[in-house]
C-alpha cells in the first residue's frame, strides 16, 4: 500500500513539475515550491541518480520493475523501446519548455512593464 502512496505521490509531483510553472503565473505563491522542485528534477537529472521516489516506490513493492518510474509507466506503454535519447529530449523538454516560458511572463511581470529605471 506504501508502494502505491509513493507512486500517486511521483505522478502527482511530476504533474506539478509539467504545469507548476504555467500554475504560478496565476498563482505567484507557488513560485517557492516550484523552484524547488525544478531543483530536485534537475539535480536527479544532471548527476544520473535514480529519482528518490523511485527508489522508495520500489524498496516497498514486492514485485519491483527494472527501470524509473517515468520509463516504467509513461514511456514504454506509448514507446516499448523505452527511453531513447530523442525520447530523453523530449520528456525533459516537457518540462523546461513550459517552466521556461511561465518564468519568463513572471519575470517580465516584475522587471518589464511598469519597471523605471533610476539614474
């Protein structure tokens, strides 16, 4: 039953990292959380680690499967090949692509319009 906590738990914190970004345009307090978790995603991503998340999910099942949760329940039932580099791209930019751009309207919001500048 853990097992199944942590899993609802990686969906639900994935879902946030796809559309946190776009969220805290509307909602700014979420900013803080967001921030965070684009940190935590990036870090597993950019030292190669297993995603903690993961790991737990898998230390409380009793039949555990090979391969991260992303590849295991997203990425082989649309592609059996698993995660392909083209694939990596792809899902990283599911990400990045959306931060980016509510980051960029956040920014915009504070320093663009309405900004003076003082000599």
């Amino acid at each position: 039953m853990l097992a199944d906590v942590i899993a609802g738990f990686h969906a639900a914190f994935i879902v946030f990292l796809i559309g946190g970004g776009i969220a805290t345009v509307r909602w700014p307090v979420l900013l803080r959380f967001h921030v965070v978790a684009v940190i935590a995603m990036a870090t597993v991503n950019l030292l190669g680690m297993d995603c903690p998340l993961t790991v737990w999910q898998k230390h409380f099942m009793s039949h555990p499967y090979r391969d991260g949760f992303v590849d295991h329940y997203l990425v082989k039932p649309l592609h059996p090949a698993g995660t392909t580099a083209p694939v990596r791209l792809l899902i990283i930019a599911c990400w990045v692509v959306p931060t980016a751009a509510a980051y960029a309207t956040l920014a915009s919001r504070r320093f663009g319009r309405g900004a003076t500048v003082r000599a």
